[in-house]
C-alpha cells in the first residue's frame, strides 16, 4: 500500500513537472520547411492567428498548453496573415470574460533568414482590453531593426 502511494505521488509530481515545463516554453509551428530559407514569426499568447496563407495555425490544445510566446517558421516570400486581439480576464473569483477583436489581415514580405515579431503592446487591464479590441491595430515588425514590414489588406485602419 505505501510502495503504491508513493507510485502515485511520483507519477503526479513528474506529470506537474512537465506541464509546468510545457506550459514555459516558446511553441514553434512550421508552415512549410525549415532551412536557410526560411523565416519566422513570434508572436504573444493574446494574439490569436486564424490562418497563415490560407493555412490554420491555432487549435484549442495549443492556446492551452503553451502560454509563453508562440512562433512560426515559413519559407521566405509574400505572406498573409489574419489575426486578432483574443485574451481571457477575470471579472472576479467565479467569472470571467473573453475580450475579442475583429480580424485584421496584414501581408509582408519575409527575407530569408530573417526574424520578425507582431508588434503589439499588452493591455494592463480589461477596460484597456476593451479599448484594444474595439479598435484593434497591429503590425508585423522586424525584430533586428523593429521597423515596420506589414501592410494591411483587410480590417481596421492601420496606424
């Protein structure tokens, strides 16, 4: 009987341990292969990517497992992007509340070898989420020189 607790105890500790590891690492999805060829894009947990060149990107196991920031890695060339604003806040101890924008579509052109970040600063409260949502911008940057690379093809007004 304590040999089998002690069982228990082992299996739950190491099944923490992992989750925990999971849940801080970086989750990199490929679209295409990887190589000399290719390029990347990282982006937070908040932002939400429906699909990468026609391709969907996101299920619910990923937005569950891996909290840290995401990526993806794709060959070099003109790419689409649709995206949105998508956070879970807590309005008290027993309910919560999705805050969601609108889609926006933005295009760039990707060199190869290059690294590049969906510039967007995360609100610090659920009002300033509401604000986020209800008029939501992003832009796809270069991560070496953080200039702007994107160009909006679909959604709201770019800034």
């Amino acid at each position: 009987m304590k040999s089998r607790c002690m069982g228990i105890g082992f299996a739950l500790f190491f099944s923490v341990l992992f989750t925990l590891l999971a849940c801080t690492q970086k989750k990199t999805y490929t679209v295409g292969k990887p190589g000399d060829q290719s390029a990347s894009l990282t982006f937070p947990s908040f932002i939400q990517i429906a699909n990468f060149d026609g391709d969907s990107v996101e299920n619910i196991f990923t937005r569950i497992l891996y909290e840290g920031k995401k990526e993806l890695a794709f060959a070099a060339g003109t790419h689409t992007v649709e995206l949105r604003y998508k956070d879970i806040w807590d309005i008290d101890d027993d309910d919560h509340e999705d805050v969601i924008s609108p889609y926006i579509t933005l295009q760039f052109d990707a060199i190869p070898g290059s690294a590049y970040e969906i510039s967007l600063a995360a609100p610090k409260d659920r009002q300033s989420a509401h604000e986020l949502a209800s008029q939501f911008k992003a832009a796809i940057i270069d991560a070496r020189t953080k200039k702007r690379v994107s160009r909006l093809t679909k959604g709201a007004t770019e800034n």
